[in-house]
C-alpha cells in the first residue's frame, strides 16, 4: 500500500481499518483451504478466498490467477478475472 500509494497510504489504511466485515473462523473453513492448498498446490494464502467462496450462499472467487483458476475450476465457485461479468 505504501509503495503503491505513499501520499494516501496513511488515510487508506484509516478507511480500511473503519470498514465493517464479518470474520468467518469456523475450522472447517481452514480445513477446507488446506485441502485446496494440498489438492492444487497453492499457497494457503490463495486457497482461503475460494474455500470461503464455497462455503458462502452465492459467492464465487474472481481471481487473476490463471494457473489456479485452470487447475481448480472443477472444485466450482471461481472465475478467471478476464471473464467476469457483473450481473448487478
């Protein structure tokens, strides 16, 4: 964020810190994640987007990640970012 950003850096971290977000912590979740992590190779890092993605009613993981996408589209819920379409 610093180096992206240096003369906002301060007031973004603010805005970031002053958001309202739900925190999922449920094991299963982590477990899920280390599954994928193991499955596809991936660091747990990336997994946890996708296993909260398929743990959550209507949600889908839009990733830049080509390589992941490709190798984890049988596991459903995610979208390569080149094809999303926002339905809103």
């Amino acid at each position: 964020m610093i180096r992206e950003a240096p003369a906002t850096a301060h007031r973004d971290l603010e805005d970031l810190l002053e958001l309202e977000m739900r925190i999922d912590a449920q094991p299963g979740l982590y477990a899920l994640a280390m599954t994928l992590a193991a499955r596809h190779r991936q660091h747990l890092f990336d997994t946890l987007y996708h296993a909260l993605a398929l743990r959550t009613d209507d949600a889908v993981l839009v990733t830049a990640d080509e390589r992941y996408a490709r190798k984890a589209k049988p596991e459903g819920r995610i979208v390569r970012l080149r094809d999303f379409r926002y339905a809103g």
